[in-house]
C-alpha cells in the first residue's frame, strides 16, 4: 500500500471511531530521479512548442511554460514533469486538432500542473465523444492544478493505475469531468468537476480500489459521482451538489465505502443504491433532495451508521425483490427528519420504540409497532418475510407506501391512518393478514393486493382516492366485508382475481333499532339508494352492487357500517 493510501486508511479509521481529523492526501512530488543531469526547459524560451519541448527532452527533465495560449496537442511519451509558471489562469493550451487530446500521456511518472486544457472536442471514427483535456494512460501520473474547459471529457484515465488527479477543475465538458476507465488504485482529491453537459462530474466505470477524497461535484447533466462495476472504492468527504440526477449512484458496484460525503439539493436521490452489495456508508448527510435522500434498490448487505437524512422528499427508500434484497445492517444511529431508523432483521418478540421515524422488519416473528407517526419514506412500516405481527395505531403520511407487507403472513393491522401517500396499505405475495378499522384517505390507491391471497378487510374506511379504492391484482380468496368506499375516482380495479365482496356467514345487527340477521357486503357512497332499494328497511341494498362483469357485492350496505351495531 502506498504512503498516501496508508495515510487515507489510518485516517478513514479516525473518522470511523468518530475522531475529527484534517487529512491531507498525498502532495505534487513525485518518485523523480531529479539529479543534476536533468534539464529545465522553458517554452517559448527554448522551444517555441510544448510538444517540441517534449520531443527534445530526455526522461527525468522539466517542462516550465511561460504564460500564454498554445494551439497544439501535446503527446508526452516520456518521463516528464510539465508545468505553467503562472498558473492555469495565465496558461492555456487549446487543442488544434479537436479529435485529439489535449494533453496524452502513455508514459508513466508524468507530472502535468497549472493548466487549463480547452476544446478536445472532436469525435471518433464511429462518431462517439472520447477526447479530453488531459488524457493517461500510465501509471503513477501526477495532475494537479489543471482546468479542463469545453473538452468531450475532462481528465480521463485508461488502464491506468496509482495516479493522482488533485486539485482541479473541471466544468463545462461536454462529457465526465473526471472519467475513470478500468483504472485502479488511483487517488482523486480536492477537485471541482461542474456542469457537465450531458454526463457526471466524476465516473468510475469498471474501476477499483480507487479513492475519492473531498471533491466538489455540482450542476452536472446527470450524477455528481456515479460508480458502475465499480468495487472496492473509498469516497470520503465529497460534496454533491445540484446535480441533475443522483449525487452519487452506485450500480452494480459492491465494498465501497462512503464517509462524511454530502448530498443535497440534486433533483433525484441523494445517495443511491442499484444492484449493489455489502457496500458501507457512515456519517454522510442527504438533505433536499427531490426524490430520495439515500435507496437502497435491490442491494443487501449494506452496512448503515450515523448517516442523515432531512427534509428530502422521500428520505429513506429500501426496495428489493425478495428478502435477500432486504437484508441489511442498518442502526438507529441513523436517523430521518431527526427520528430514529429501526430496520430489525431476525428479531422475535419485540415492541418497535415509540420515537421511530422510519420501520422495517425482516425475516422476525411477533414485533408490534404501535402508536407511531412515520412520514416522507419509501414506506411508514415495511413488513418482510415476517409473520405474526401487529401494526396498531400507526399514522402514516406522504410516504410511498404507508403500510407494506412483502411475502409476510398472519399478521394484523389494525386501527392505522393512512393519508396522503402513494398507497395506504400494500400487500405483495402476503396471506392471511387481518387489516380492520384502519383509514386510508386521500392515497391515490388506498388498498392494493398483489399475488395475496386468504386476506380479510373489514371495517376500513377507503376515501378520497384519486385512482383506485382497491386494486386486487393476481390475487385469489381475499375477503372484503364492511368497509366503506366513498368519493373514490375508481372504488375497485380487479385483475386476473376473485375476491368475496360480503361476509361468508351471516351476521346478527342492529340497524334504525331494529336487531337483523342477514350477510354483509360494503357500503358503497355511489350505490343507487332509491328507496325500493331496501324495501325491508334491513339495511342491506336489495340488489348487487356491480364492480365488473364477474365481481359484485351481493348484499351492498345501504349506510356506512358505522350506523350498523353488531350482536356478538
């Protein structure tokens, strides 16, 4: 391990056990034999070119640039430190040739500082942007102080490895501003890589046991930082800011680290998860966000601690297709809106704390979450592969889901309020569960069964949904008695399922003081209530309510069932 890499892991340690340090990462020397023998050259001095210069020196020599601007593509095939001497807002070289790289270097132990690199802009034979700025393919490169500007690509690295890429600037790129390809153990710090116009500030795509230490990624077309195949990568202290899309996406990348990073105000998901695995991420802030502050999408085995979440839209987003997926390490050091995440994984006989802001249990066996207040995540409770459990008294509010079961049974939810999310209660490949007395009100699906099966609701109130009461998809012997369904755009949606729309025995009530024995359906605000419809005064419509061609409430409540009482 190299001194810088060693310096970064001793540091990472210090902040992991919670110790504020000031990590410096690495410096501009390089491992040069700087002898006597080696020539300085100075451009226009000496040579009128910089390419001229490098064509004349021999390995080990300096390049010093006057400023000034120089049209040329420089191609650096030797052991070479090249370097402005005012700085890149007095030197620039703008490429003559837009279908080549500003600066390319193929030989390693190449220095390059205090540039600014314009217009390698140019594309392929096969019409695909791949030029940059400053283009390596080496080993053990130092840039450092360069600005890229108006280039297909920013810096961008190729089969390379051990390089640094420090104190930079990159912006207005047509492509990454830093583009790392099959490059590994590489060091990015302390750069500025802006308004991308069509890609990410930084990429790692294939690339690995890199470091990405406190750079500033911004106003990027797409992602601030994004990682794809990518494993095994340290991102510490960086800042993604206003970004199109995620401030950092990870996908298909596994064993990362993410520590003390900062993700606010992007336009999609703060930090964000896709087919990622056993990835960790301690200390880093997502707040403003306008889809999620941190997902979890499909990825098991990540490791969360001390991480904050605030005032994104969603905070706090876990999804997955099976229990795998859900599988995670997750404390409640972690917290959302200032609330605690419990995320309970093989528990049995437990009560959820009454101070959460974020549950999910997996894979455990009678816990109770009870008189909770949960807003603004991927769901309020989230139930999976769990059973005999009870959700009681919970109020949910603009979550995607309220309340969602996933492949979990012979649980109760009862008496919960469900306003304004997504969906009030989702059951997915869930059977059994008892869901009465429960509110759903103004969700735009207030109950939805998917591949659930031998399910009863009763005695919920199912209103003010913009699309669908109920929607039963794929779902077989759900019972659905003595709800209410009112002022819903659509009460019921019913796809490729049967569903019993009344009481399977018949039930002794009270109805306007009368006492009756009959079976019971729903109350339906839209049923027609003439008054033939119930000539026997029994509370019970005389005739169906039609849902679809082979559904329909045969035994339709004339009143809300609240008006009914029931004789036990």
């Amino acid at each position: 391990m190299g001194c810088n890499l060693l310096a970064l892991s001793i540091c990472l340690a210090l902040i992991a056990s919670g110790v504020a340090v000031d990590a410096t990462l690495g410096n501009d020397t390089l491992n040069l034999d700087t002898t006597s023998s080696h020539s300085i050259i100075h451009v226009p001095d000496d040579f009128a070119t910089i390419q001229g210069a490098v064509n004349n020196a021999i390995a080990g020599d300096t390049i010093i640039v006057r400023g000034g601007t120089y049209n040329e593509n420089v191609k650096v095939n030797k052991r070479l430190t090249i370097r402005s001497d005012n700085g890149p807002a007095h030197t620039t070289v703008v490429a003559e040739k837009a279908n080549a790289h500003v600066f390319y270097v193929t030989a390693d132990y190449v220095s390059i500082k205090g540039f600014t690199v314009e217009n390698a802009i140019g594309k392929n034979e096969t019409g695909l942007y791949i030029y940059a700025g400053v283009h390596i393919h080496a080993d053990h490169c130092n840039i450092t102080d360069n600005r890229a500007v108006g280039n297909a690509y920013g810096f961008f690295l190729s089969d390379s490895t051990k390089n640094t890429i420090r104190n930079n600037t990159a912006s207005n790129n047509y492509g990454d501003g830093i583009y790392l390809d099959y490059s590994d153990s590489n060091i990015l710090s302390n750069n500025t890589a802006v308004k991308s116009n069509h890609r990410n500030g930084i990429r790692l795509w294939h690339s690995h046991e890199n470091v990405v230490y406190n750079n500033d990624v911004a106003l990027n077309n797409q992602y601030g930082i994004r990682l794809d195949y990518a494993h095994d990568n340290i991102l510490v202290q960086n800042k993604a800011r206003s970004n199109n899309r995620d401030g950092y996406s990870l996908d298909s990348s596994n064993n990362n680290i993410l520590i003390n990073n900062i993700a606010n105000l992007n336009n999609e998901i703060g930090i964000s998860l896709i087919h990622s695995n056993e990835n960790t991420l301690i200390n880093n802030t997502a707040s403003a966000n306008n889809e999620v502050g941190i997902s979890l999408e499909a990825s098991c085995n990540s490791t969360l601690k001390n991480n904050r979440m605030d005032g994104n839209y969603y905070n706090f987003g876990v999804t997955g297709d099976n229990g795998y997926h859900l599988t995670q390490s997750i404390d409640a050091t972690n917290l959302v809106d200032g609330k605690p995440v419990y995320y309970w994984v093989g528990q049995r006989n437990r009560v959820i704390p009454n101070d959460a802001g974020f549950v999910c249990i997996v894979n455990s066996l009678n816990i109770t979450a009870r008189d909770l207040t949960l807003t603004r995540n991927s769901a309020g409770v989230l139930l999976v592969y769990s059973m005999l459990s009870r959700i009681e008294n919970v109020s949910t509010s603009n979550n995607y889901d309220g309340i969602a079961l996933s492949a979990s049974c012979n649980n109760i939810l009862i008496n919960n309020s469900n306003t304004n999310n997504k969906r009030g209660i989702s059951l997915g490949a869930s059977n059994f569960n008892l869901l009465a007395m429960n509110t759903n009100l103004n969700n735009p699906d207030g109950v939805v069964l998917t591949s659930s099966n031998n399910n009863f609701l009763t005695m919920n109130n199912i209103s003010n949904c913009e699309n669908r009461g109920i929607l039963v998809r794929n779902s077989l012997n759900n019972i659905v008695c003595l709800n209410n369904f009112i002022n819903n755009f659509d009460n019921v949606c019913i796809l490729n399922s049967a569903t019993t729309w009344n009481s399977l025995s018949e039930i002794t009530y009270v109805y306007n003081k009368t006492r009756y024995t009959n079976y019971m359906g729903n109350y339906w605000a839209d049923y027609i209530k003439e008054i033939e419809r119930d000539r026997d005064g029994n509370g019970i419509g005389d005739h169906p309510y039609h849902i679809s061609i082979d559904n329909k409430d045969i035994y339709p409540l004339m009143k809300p069932f609240e008006d009914y009482s029931y004789v036990t």
